[in-house]
C-alpha cells in the first residue's frame, strides 16, 4: 500500500511566507513598544523643557536617543578667553574627561588679548590659538566660527567645568533634524550665588522659561552659518539673542535639558556683583537682549513691536532695589540662608548702578 506523504502545495507555501513575515513584523513593533513605554515610564521625573507644545517631541527624541552612544562623530570645540589663567587649567582638563578624544576634530581658542598665561595654558592642552580681531564674546565667537569646518560644534566658556554626562545626553539631540542647537545648565560653585541663581531659574521655570547659555552647548554649524554666525548686535546678550532667533525666526528649536549640570567659577561675591554691574553697563538695550523680558517661545509678532512693560527701566530697576530687602529676606528663609539677605540687595544696587552709567553714555 502506497503511503501518503503530506506535501504542502504551492499555494501553502505562498501563504506561509508573508505569514512569518507579518509574524515576526508585529513581533518586533510589539517588543519596541514595551521598551518605549518602560522608557517613558523612567522619564516621568525628568526636567526637560523645550517650551510647552515641544514636550512631547522632547520626550519621544529623549527616548529614543539618549541612552545611545553619540554617534555624530568628530565636531570641533571652540572657547573665546580673556586672562583666564586661574579656571583654564580645570575647565580644559575637564573638557579632556568629559569629551572622548576619538569624537574631537579642532580645538579653536580665541584669545582676547590677554595679559596673563591663557595662551600658555591652552597650547599646553594642545588647543590651536587664534587671536580675537576686536574685543569681547561675539567677536571671538564668530572668529571661532570662522575656523570651524565640522558640522557640528561645541562652545564652552573659560569659566565653565563641563558636566560629566555632557557629551552622553547633549549631542544626541543633534540627530533630531528639527534642533539646531542643545546645551545643559550650570549652577554656581559659590552656595550663596548658586542659591540665588536657584532661586531665579525657579522663578524663570515658573513662566515656563530656562536660563540661556552658549559655554556648554552644541550647534548645528551650517544654520549658524546660514544665520549670519553669533550675533553682535550686543556684546553681553549673544546667547538670548541668538535664541530668540533660532527659536522666533526659524522653524528649528534651541533645546536646554536641566538634568546636564555644568559648574560656573567665581571667585566670590564681589567678583558676581562687579560681573553684574559690567554685564548692566554694556548691554545694547536691543529689542532682542534679555532686558526686555519677553518670554522665549511668545509668537515672533511681539517682538517686531516689543512690549515697552516688559523691557527694564531705571525706575522699575530702582523699585526693584526698594523691594529687594522684602524679597532677598523670603529667599534666606525659604533657602535657610542669612547671607541672601545682604547680597541680594548688593546686586540689585550694582546692577542699577551698570544701568545708569549706560544711560548717561546713551
Ligand atoms: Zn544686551
């Protein structure tokens, strides 16, 4: 008796192809999903800020890239220094610990004109030093610029010690097509002024606002390009300006994520307090420098035509002298600490002071 042997027909054979395709498809969107969501998950405490309709792009690119390796190869970084010789040596080894020597292309240094070791220092750690052809932050930036050919760069100021987890989380943002530019923050290595600079994000973050910076970030290079290179239209207000015009003008995004914490050098108080009185006295007053207090995501309309409540006037900065005594005695017993209330005073007086030399330059 002839046995029967089961052979599939080709019509079988036809159907099971697909069939374990679709299979293994819906297996592996099954298995991305459950990682999502426990990335998700993981993320409900983190501290991004993007402005608020950007949130969930933030969370979507922050699951699926952060936890990766860069992969956007080498970039170039680039400093603008004056008479930086006491915080050089510490910012730049940090740079070295922080940033993997395989992903570094240029190490651009723009001296401005320096009287002590700066240059020294940095030819020490093998950064190439170019000097600045004027004076001051967005002369040097875009002196920088000048010299950078890799797509993407890194600014980091002389004063500031990189996070350590900067070079795993910031330049990851680079691969969302949208971002033009990412950096972290940085608090204060003095308490007193880092618990006023907390108090002061606090109530930035309450109108859903971040402190800008351009000493621990990273740049698409051909936009900055394209944008005409750092700003100069003030010699303080470079970071808010150029990112009132990426995030206003452009349809890219400037991204801040508050969980990458850089260290700002200071050498006390008085040097703080002498910083804010130079940083009142050479702000431009333009409709785009942080005077005006517009926030950063508002529709670009409001710039064309600047709200003049918003910008800071002699008086409203005389008010805000008045009443600083009011408030620095809230913070020193919110943060539980006495020193605020002296120094908060102090800073309003030398900020007022910076304002009014401007003024009767004006
Ligand atoms: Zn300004």
């Amino acid at each position: 008796m002839r046995e029967h042997i089961w052979m599939p027909s080709r019509f079988y054979k036809g159907l099971t192809l697909p069939l374990t395709y679709l299979l293994q498809t819906f297996n592996r969107f099954i298995f991305k999903l459950f990682w999502i969501s426990i990335e998700i998950s993981s993320l409900n405490q983190s501290l991004l800020t993007c402005g608020t309709s950007d949130a969930p792009l933030i969370l979507y690119f922050e699951t699926l890239c952060i936890r990766r390796v860069a992969m956007i190869g080498k970039v170039d970084l680039v400093m603008w220094a004056k008479n930086g010789e006491r915080t050089l040596p510490q910012v730049l080894k940090r740079i070295e610990e922080a940033i993997p020597h395989e992903n570094v292309c240029h190490k651009i240094l723009i001296d401005d004109h320096s009287i002590d070791r700066t240059i020294e220092i940095a030819k020490s750690f093998n950064w190439n030093v170019y000097p600045n052809p004027k004076s001051g932050i967005p002369s040097g930036a875009n002196e920088a610029l000048r010299h950078v050919d890799r797509e993407f760069f890194v600014s980091i100021e002389q004063d500031v010690v990189l996070a350590k987890n900067w070079w795993e989380k910031i330049p990851p943002y680079m691969q969302e097509p949208s971002i033009a530019v990412a950096g972290g923050i940085r608090v204060f290595d003095n308490k007193i002024l880092r618990i006023l600079s907390e108090f002061y994000s606090e109530r930035l973050g309450r109108q859903g606002e971040m402190e800008v910076c351009i000493d621990n970030t990273i740049y698409k290079t051909k936009i900055i390009k394209a944008l005409g290179g750092f700003p100069n239209e003030c010699p303080i207000c470079t970071d808010t300006i150029l990112y009132k015009k990426i995030n206003w003008f452009t349809s890219y995004k400037w991204v801040i994520d508050s969980t990458v914490i850089s260290l700002h050098l200071r050498k006390g108080i008085r040097d703080q307090l002498e910083h804010s009185r130079a940083m009142a006295d050479k702000c431009k007053r333009t409709k785009l420098c942080s005077c005006y207090h517009t926030p950063h995501f508002t529709e670009p309309k409001l710039i064309i035509k600047p709200n003049p409540k918003f910008s800071v006037s002699n008086l409203s900065l005389v008010r805000m002298l008045i009443t600083s005594p009011i408030r620095s005695f809230q913070v020193a017993v919110n943060k539980k600490c006495p020193e605020i209330f002296f120094v908060y005073p102090l800073i309003r007086f030398y900020i007022l002071r910076g304002y009014l030399k401007r003024s009767k330059i004006d």
